[in-house]
C-alpha cells in the first residue's frame, strides 16, 4: 500500500513529459506578455490604461482584492479542517495550502503593479526616514503590508513543515543532484516518533494561530475601502462580508484546482468524488451566506436612500454596471444554489461548472465594490466611468497564467498530494491504546 | 558508530520486536525507532508526547505584542505626524499590528520549537535505511554494548524482520 501510493503521487516528480513542457511554454509565454504589458505601462504611464479621473483604482485593485480572496481557499480551509480532524481532508489540504501561498504572492504584486513608479515600492514598507515620509501605522495599506506578509508567511511555513517528510521520501528514492537537493530540503529527517510528534503538535498549533489571520487579512483587505468615506464603501458589514466572499472564492478554486489536477496527474484513486461532494456542500453554505450579506448590504443603503450611496445603488441594479451585477448574482447564487443543493445534479462536473461561475462571480463581486463607488462619488460633476485597456487586461490574464504556470512547476518538485497524512488516514483506528509509559518521567529540561 | 537495527514490513511486527528489547532490559529511549508515517495508535511510537511547545508559542506571541507596541508607539512619538489635536499614539489602530505580529511570533516560535526539538535541519544521521521510505519501520539499538549485541540480534530476528544489518 505504501509502495503504490508512493509510486502514483511521486510518478509526477520522477516522470516529467512532453505536455509538460509545452505547457509550461504556453503559461510562460502569457506570463511574459503580461510583464511586457506592465514594462510598457511603466514605459509609458498610467495613460495607457483605462485608469482616469476619477476612477484610479479599478482592475488591478480587482485583481488584487481577488487574489487575496482566491488565497483563503487553502491555508484556512485547511487548518479548519485539520482542527476538526475532518479525515476526508488529507488528499486536499496541500493542493489548497499551494493556492494560498501562490495566490497571494500574485495578489501582493497588484498594488506594486498599480504604483507608477513601482521602484519606490520600499516607500510602503514602514520604516522612519528623514524624507519626510513617515510611517503612517493609522493608513490601512500599512496595515495591509504587516497583514499580508503575516499570512503569506504562515502560510508559507504551514505548507513547507508537512513537505519535509515527503521531501525525505523523495531523497531516498533520487540520485545524483536532484537527491542532494532533497536531501538538503528534508533537512535529515529520519522519521523517529518524536520527530514527528512534534511536526504534528506544530502544525496543530500553527493551524490555531493562522485562522485568526486568514480572518484578519481579509478584513484589513476590506478597511482599505470601508475606512473611507466614499459612497457605499463607508460600511461596517464590509469585514465580514469580505471574509465570506473569500472563502467562497476560495473554496471554489480549490475545487477548479483538484478537478485539473485529478484529471492532468491521474489522482482519480485520491481525489474522489467525496471529497467534491463535501467541498461542494461547503461552497453551497458559502452561496447562502454571501447571498444574505448581499442582501443586508443592498437593503441597508436602499432603506438609508441617503442620496449619494443610492446613486452608486442604482449604477448597479440598472445602470451602467447593472448587466455586471445581475451576472455576479446569476454566476454566485442562481446557478450554483441548485447545481449544489439538488442531489441529484451533484457530481464532479456540476461541482466544477459551479465554482467556474463562483469564481467569475466573485472576480465581478469585487469589480462591482471598486468601480461604481468611485465612479458615482459624492458630487456629481465628479462622476465618470472607467473601461480597461489592453494593458489591464494582458497583465489580468497573466495574473492567471501565473498561477497556473507556478502550480504546474509545483508540481514537479513536490508530491502534491501529502503522502504521509494519507498514509495516516489508512491506519486501523485505535489499534493498542497509546500510552505513554510511567517510566518515560522526563527531566523538565528534556521536554524540548 | 555502531548499530545494530531491524527492518519490518508491518507496525504489529515492529510492536513485537520492541517488546522484545525492552524485555532484555534496553529503556525505551534507548531504542531508536523510525518510520515514514506517525504510528501513534501503537504503544512503540507513542512515547515522547510531552512537549512545551505550546508554551513558547505562548511567549513567542508575547514577544511579538511587545515588538509591535514598541514599534508602533515609538515611531510614532519619534516622528510624529500633525494630528490636529488627535492622539499621537493611536492604539486602536495600532492594534491591528499589534495583533498580526502577535500570531506572527507565536508562528515563528512554534516553528523554531519544532526545528530544535526535532533536532532539524541536520545531516542525515548514519542510522538510518532508505527502505523505511518504501514502508519499512525501522527498530534498531545505536551504540549497544557488546553483551548486548546477540540479545539484540535474536530478539530481532526472531521477530521476523525482513533484514537485521549492523553498522559500523
């Protein structure tokens, strides 16, 4: 059993074909026309894009806010999991960790994307200089940077530790360069007992420590709108409203993510349909609940009828953005709700053509939080409207070509599946009792 | 060094031949076990559970709320921006990094726990067999004195391991 599963999640990083490389090709040709696109914009400025008074802020900021979203697939899904010792999640949690590591690496580069002169991007990290630039602790995009570097370093850890052992499995099976780069990364990992309680007591407690942050990003995320006293923005629902639309788009990737990888790896035997089927449950209680924010957002402002927030309100029920909206709503609520809830409908497709829609929907959702706002401000001769130019659109597309691209690459050096959280899952249940023996009485000094 | 150690196809067989040593009289620290999964549900891999991790993500935490405090609110007193009559030092949102570098440091120290009592990163210790990646669990004594030695050997043998090897 531990020979087979070895074999079939280690064949990816042993066995390495033609598609591979084609695919890594075509990825990392649009990931280049995408930093082509950015090099022009650089080149030059902001004329190029769509970005005008007074919308400056609208599909960079987007993608960013999306990514963001996109990262809570992984890292929180699996330490809920882990917490509540869910079994069916050990084919999934590393699949999910990966999307959150890369997610946010992609997302954090938007706001460096957006800056024109992206070289002072320093000037965001806050430390004190005598240029008169201050570190502003009160400016929400500072709190952004300790956010998420926070999580992305977390994250990265959470996803690294349990990589150690199958790092160790790999080492043992390669020769020449690639065993002494994995003897490197498994660190001479041996596999006693204590080495891996103490992995296990870890990642226990990271998981605890990083839910609170996976929370606390997204709602900083949503400070940098909802501090501002702007139409619409100005809202106290816009934490937890951000939250849930990020676990929503987040487990809706994850599932577009396993379907790619059951069907390009051959992982039929581990990604089953029971693991579609349950995280499909959880995008359908992710729909309803996205729904009723959207609900108490839009009914609070059209019950408020103050008049500046309802003319960003009726932009988006029938104005300009209206096709936009009732498309999110189509993509986030109506399509999924009964592909989801009907028994009958349930099975991997259906599970993937919903999240397709949940992740378009969202990518919509955040458009529709950014644009309208800006473009219905408080006084009307400050209206205006925003279209993306090529350069947005090259550099959104790349976004995902990128996230493909280090996905596909990812997959070469590691297994991607955790080999020994399923081997784990395999054990008889409780097979002697584990005692811990009266003659173990260890020194305090031992205890470490 | 010298070993002497024991390859076995299944946790039951490995299960026996620790018994099996701890019946000639060798403590279980003394017997070195490793496998390429936790084996907690059986009695030989569930020793060494204490641990005060825990306790030091606790502290690191709390370092990492000192950190932030300090930083904020010096910086702030060092450089301080025109507030118009507002407080200089805003701990309401100074909480926020506060908070983040908090679980920040409560990470960092589970981690540098991890690695120091895992004794990692390090380099692979001469007791070790590549087939305990195939599977295998590995029961072995480092270091036995030579009276010891035949009593290991047979308890190991005896226990059905698939190879008994001695180092050094």
């Amino acid at each position: 059993m531990a020979d087979r599963l070895a074999s079939d999640l280690l064949r990816p990083v042993f066995q390495t074909t033609g598609k591979f490389y084609a695919l890594v090709a075509v990825l990392g040709g649009i990931v280049l026309c995408g930093a082509a696109a950015w090099g022009y914009q650089l080149y030059y400025g902001f004329g190029v894009t769509g970005y005008n008074w007074p919308v400056y802020w609208a599909l960079h900021e987007t993608n960013f806010v999306f990514w963001i979203g996109i990262s809570h697939a992984g890292t929180l899904i699996s330490a809920i999991l882990r917490l509540v010792n869910a079994t069916w999640r050990r084919p999934v949690t590393r699949c999910a960790e990966i999307i959150t590591a890369f997610a946010l690496m992609i997302g954090a580069m938007f706001p460096i994307i957006h800056l024109g002169r992206p070289w002072l991007a320093f000037f965001l990290i806050p430390y004190p200089s005598e240029r008169g630039i201050w570190p502003n602790y009160r400016s929400p995009l500072v709190w952004d940077f300790f956010a998420i570097n926070t999580y992305l370093l977390s994250s990265l850890l959470f996803l690294a530790l349990p990589m150690i052992p199958d790092f160790a499995l790999i080492r043992d099976r390669a020769a020449g360069l690639r065993k002494k780069v994995y003897s490197l990364l498994s660190m001479g990992w041996q596999g006693t007992p204590k080495q891996w309680h103490r992995l296990e007591s870890a990642m226990h407690i990271m998981a605890l420590a990083i839910l609170p942050i996976a929370v606390s990003v997204h709602t900083i995320v949503s400070f940098d709108f909802s501090m501002a006293v702007v139409p619409m923005w100005h809202s106290t629902i816009f934490g937890p409203y951000f939250v849930a639309g990020a676990i929503f788009s987040g487990i809706a990737a994850l599932i577009v993510v396993m379907a790619l990888l059951r069907k390009a790896l051959h992982l039929e035997a581990y990604l089953l349909p029971l693991h579609f089927e349950n995280l499909g449950k959880l995008l359908l209680l992710m729909s309803l609940l996205w729904g009723y924010f959207v609900f108490n957002e839009r009914l609070t402002v059209w019950y408020g009828n103050s008049p500046h927030e309802m003319n960003v309100f009726w932009s988006t029920q029938t104005g300009d953005f209206a096709p936009f909206f009732w498309t999110m709503v189509l993509c986030n609520f109506v399509i999924p709700f009964p592909l989801l809830a009907i028994k009958k409908l349930r099975s991997i497709s259906t599970a993937v053509i919903a999240s397709c829609c949940v992740v378009a929907g969202m990518w919509l959702e955040r458009f529709l939080i950014i644009v309208p706002s800006l473009a219905r401000k408080s006084t009307s001769y400050s209206w205006g409207t925003y279209t993306p130019e090529w350069t947005e659109i090259i550099i959104m597309v790349a976004s995902f070509a990128a996230m493909a691209l280090l996905y596909v690459l990812v997959s070469k050096l590691v297994p991607i599946i955790s080999i020994w959280e399923l081997k784990v899952g395999e054990h008889p249940k409780s097979k002697v009792p584990a005692v811990v023996r009266e003659e173990e009485t260890t020194a305090a000094g031992e205890l470490l | 060094m010298n070993a002497i150690y024991g390859l076995y196809n299944t946790p039951d067989a490995a299960q026996r031949a620790f018994d099996g040593l701890r019946a000639q009289g060798l403590p279980t620290r003394g017997i070195s076990i490793m496998s390429s999964e936790p084996l907690e549900e059986w009695e030989f891999a569930s020793h060494d559970h204490e641990t005060v991790m825990p306790w030091i993500a606790v502290i690191g935490g709390g370092l990492g709320l000192t950190v932030a405090y300090l930083l904020t609110a010096i910086t702030q007193e060092v450089w301080p921006i025109n507030t118009g009559g507002m407080p200089i030092v805003t701990n309401w949102t100074n909480i926020i990094v506060m908070f983040e570098l908090t679980m920040l440091g409560a990470v960092l120290a589970t981690v540098f726990t991890l690695f120091m009592t895992a004794r990692l990163p390090r380099k692979l210790p001469q007791l070790y067999d590549p087939a305990i990646s195939n599977g295998r669990i590995l029961i072995g004594v480092a270091n036995p004195q030579d009276s010891q030695l035949d009593g290991i050997e047979r308890v190991l043998v005896s226990t059905n391991a698939e190879i008994v090897r001695k180092l050094g």
